[in-house]
C-alpha cells in the first residue's frame, strides 16, 4: 500500500463509560445496566493505563476532538471527569480549541453538575433527548420524561455551553407525523446549536428485536423523513450527514473526523479505534475488551482485537463514511487518507455518475439529492464481492 506520507491525518480520541442506569430495550450500544456504586476511580485509571499503552501508536500527532460516550457518561462524577481530561492533556498533544464532548442522560443530570462538567473542560453536550411525547419515553424504556428532557436543554444554556447537541429519533412505536414533528419543533424551540435525528432500527441482541413493537408504516416514515428535513431546514439546521443537523458553524467535529476517514484512539471498554501507521504502510481498527468485568482485570490486556483493513475493503470502508457526508470530500482525500491510488475506483466512480447518484463535480465525491436518498444503493457499488451487504447500514448513529 503507497500511503501519503506528506497528509499526516487527523487525530481524534473516543472514552467509553460502558454503564447506564438502565439498558433501553432498542440499544445495542456495549452498555451495562448498573448495580450499586460504579467504579469510577478504578474506571478512569484504567482508561489512563489503557491510553498510555496506546501512545507509542501515536506519537507526536495531535489530536483534534475527543468525545466521552457511552453508555452514560454523565452517571460519572464532574472529578472524574476532569481527572480523564487532564490525564489527557498530559499526555497527548492536543489542538488548543479541542472540541471536548460529553453524552449526558436527561435522569442523570441534577441542577449544577453540567456547569462542573464545563469546568473540567467539556465545551460540547450530547444530551439523550429521544423524544418529549412521555408515552413514547416510556415505550422506549427512558428513565426521564419531558419535563427532566427540556430542562437539560435549558441547564445546558445556563451553564454556558455555546454548543451542544439534542439526539432525538422519530419513526417510534406507533408514532404518526403530527407526533414526530411535534418533538422537532419543541426540540428546536430549545436552541440547540445541533441536533441529531436518528430513525429508530431494530438491532440484532436487543429487547425490541426479541419482541418488536409495532413500527410506522414505510409511507409514513418517509413523509416523516421528507417534513423532518424540510422543518429543520426552515429552521437554520442545515443536514450535513445522513443524521446530523448543525446551524452555521456547529458541525461536531469529532464525527465528522469519523466521516472524514480520520484516524482516532479508542479507549475504553468496547472501545473502537482505527488507525494508520505511515512507517509500516498499514490501516488497522482496534477493539478494547467489552465487558467492563474483563476491562477492569488487571491481569488481562485491554485490547481483545487489531485488524489490518483489507486493501480491497478500503474503498467501501471509504465509501461508507464520506457518502454520509451531503457536501461530500475532496476526490484527493481519497488517496491520502486510504492509501490507495483513485484509479482503483475510477471505473465504479463514473458507474455512479452516469446513474445520477454522485455529483459530476471530478474534483468532488459527492452524492447528488438522489445518492443522498438511495444510498444504499450508491454504497452498494462499492461493496466488494464476498462482503454481505449487512455491512450496509447507513442509518445507524455514530459511535
Ligand atoms: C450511544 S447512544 C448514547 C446516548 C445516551 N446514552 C442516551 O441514550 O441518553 C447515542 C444515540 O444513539 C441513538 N440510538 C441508540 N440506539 C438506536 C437505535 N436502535 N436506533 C436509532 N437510534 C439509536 C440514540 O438517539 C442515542 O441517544
Ligand atoms: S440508549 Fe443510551 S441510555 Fe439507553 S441503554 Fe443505550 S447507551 Fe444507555
């Protein structure tokens, strides 16, 4: 593989905080329903061992964002946070505008703690919103209902965070579009600077997916889909992924480093990283071990797992990530951050063209209105022979 050696990639850093105090029936997250106090201490000098034997892998690269998810890290004490974050500044390189985010359950914040949170050094929120319909929170298994979802918006203003971010997803349980529009607007009516507007799916080792609830109707999650767009559009949040809305100047960063093919250090239990090593020519992801048992056991290694991406999958592992992105990437970060000349796909590119489902821009990769709609079946062509198109799953929130 001829990586560039001239285009050092973006760094970005993930920690993981695997508990929740209760597991919600649609989640496949690695998260752990909590029993009694959390091991917070020992926790967070785990994540700190865990990224000291990760830095000769990074040495002397900077890092851009990191985003502590989970899970729900906000069940972790203001000290705890703080304590990770300066262990990380201590011993990474860091940009000095770092975006900093942290994932925060509307039951777990009482009044005061995100003001903490900011103190230690979060500049970005995640709050888990879902919805504000009560009916549907409890069908969903939330342990918060409206009430606790607005004033999270409202405590994350007075705290003073100039941007976060609300996750909310539509197509619920007998939900119709009156319903999902309502929880737009409210949501937007609380001036969040970004929002995230997942359509809920039915995951593999989930509750739903032993006993799944009755979901809308494909008509209707389209015309939920096509009015959700429109609304948040009137509204200044401009989509710039699949799921992801930000007004001007509010795009989180640490995704789009995902979207972007950038590289990133996973910590934490279940944690993924991906990285490339210019020296040895190589793309590989890591996993850390999953269950937090396991993770915490001093006498076994954090990592469970390194695979070197295949040459032959980079274009689609490409693929995947940029084709989320509405603005697309410049067709050059294609062999920089793969490695891999653009030759490979020239054919597979103008295949797209010609159906109308990438842009004809040649400087861009970019999916036209209609590649943004179907895009499973822009991916599709990119997918190699032996790959199953289960690896197709571009609704699916980052993580
Ligand atoms: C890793 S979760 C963490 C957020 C936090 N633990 C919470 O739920 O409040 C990130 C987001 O993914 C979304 N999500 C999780 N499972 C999903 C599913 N099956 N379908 C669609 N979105 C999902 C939810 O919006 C959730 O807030
Ligand atoms: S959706 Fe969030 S709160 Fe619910 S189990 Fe998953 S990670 Fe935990």
């Amino acid at each position: 593989m001829n990586f560039d050696f001239h285009s050092p990639l973006p760094l970005a850093l993930y920690a993981h905080i695997p508990w929740c105090v209760r597991k919600c029936p649609y989640c496949d997250f690695n998260s752990h329903e909590k029993s009694g106090a959390l091991p917070e201490d020992a926790y967070v000098d785990a994540l700190i061992a865990d990224l000291e034997q990760d830095l000769p892998r990074v040495w002397g690269r900077r890092v851009t964002s990191v985003f502590i998810g989970g899970g729900t890290p906000s069940l972790f004490s203001p000290e705890a946070i703080d304590r990770l974050l300066a262990a990380v500044r201590a011993r990474l390189i860091c940009q000095p505008d770092m975006e900093i985010t942290l994932e925060a359950n509307p039951g777990t914040v009482e009044a005061g703690r995100f003001a903490e949170f900011r103190a230690a050094g979060v500049n970005r929120l995640s709050i888990g919103v879902q919805s504000f319909d009560d009916d549907k929170l409890k069908a969903l298994g939330r342990i918060h209902g409206r009430d606790q979802a607005i004033r999270a918006a409202e405590q994350a203003h007075a705290a003073g965070f100039k941007t976060f971010n609300l996750d909310l997803m539509h197509g619920l349980p007998g939900q119709d579009l009156a319903q999902a529009m309502a929880d737009l607007e409210l949501a937007m009516s609380l001036k969040p600077t970004h929002l995230s507007w997942y359509q809920l799916t039915l995951e593999p080792n989930t509750v739903f997916a032993k006993r799944p609830p009755v979901l809308p109707e494909d008509e209707v999650l389209w015309d939920i889909q096509e009015a959700g767009w429109a609304k948040m559009a009137e509204n200044g949040y401009a989509q710039y992924e699949v799921s992801a809305f930000a007004q001007e100047g509010h795009h989180c960063r640490h995704n789009a480093n995902y979207w972007s093919f950038g590289d990133y250090l996973g910590i934490g239990a279940g944690a993924h990283g991906k990285l490339t090593d210019l020296q040895y020519q190589r793309a590989y992801r890591t996993t850390k071990k999953k269950n937090p048992k396991d993770y915490l056991d001093p006498a076994k290694p954090f990592l469970a797992e390194e695979v070197d991406i295949a040459p032959r999958e980079m274009p689609f592992e490409f693929m995947l990530n940029a084709l989320r992105l509405n603005a697309g990437l410049p067709i050059s970060l294609y062999s920089e951050r793969s490695g891999l000349p653009l030759a490979g796909i020239a054919p597979v590119l103008s295949k797209a063209r010609d159906k109308g489902l990438l842009d004809a821009d040649p400087s861009l990769i970019k999916p036209t209105e209609t590649g943004h709609r179907f895009l499973n079946d822009l991916l599709e062509l990119f997918l190699p022979d032996n790959l199953p198109k289960s690896r197709i799953i571009p609704i699916a929130p980052a993580r």
